[in-house]
C-alpha cells in the first residue's frame, strides 16, 4: 500500500518524507499496534538506530516473554 502525502504538508510539518515515516512508526510501536522489526521496517532504520529514535521520544521498547524466548532462541542458531 502507498500512502501519498502533499510536499506542502511535508513543508508545513518540517518533516521530510523519511523523518515522517520514523515518526510514524515510533507512534505505531509506542502504541502497540507494530512491533519492533515492523515498525523499524517502516522507519527504514537498522536495530539500534530505531531504539535510537525511540529514546529520543521517551518510548521505552516493549519486551514480552515471547520476545526473549525468540532471541535466546536466535542466539543459540548463531553460536
């Protein structure tokens, strides 16, 4: 899906397209409603980057149990 946004909005926020979409993102997570990996998708950003962002706005990462039990589970697959 493609969301499309006037350049004259983009002006009157002082946003360029992909602050917007960090933007968004970081709303989506704080939210609840994406994850980690869905929302720094749409942030086009790599891990530490979009926890990066996330500080900036005081949104604190959200980790449930699946979520340890799934990188726990990674990490043995990489060692």
């Amino acid at each position: 899906m493609t969301i499309t946004i006037p350049d004259d909005v983009l002006n009157d926020l002082q946003l360029t397209s992909a602050e917007l979409r960090i933007e968004i993102a970081a709303y989506l997570y704080e939210k609840k409603r994406l994850s980690m990996g869905k929302a720094r998708s749409i942030a086009g950003l790599g891990l530490i980057e979009f926890q990066k962002e996330l500080t900036k706005r005081d949104i604190y990462l959200q980790i449930s149990p699946q979520d340890i039990e799934k990188d726990i589970s990674n990490l043995k697959l990489q060692g």
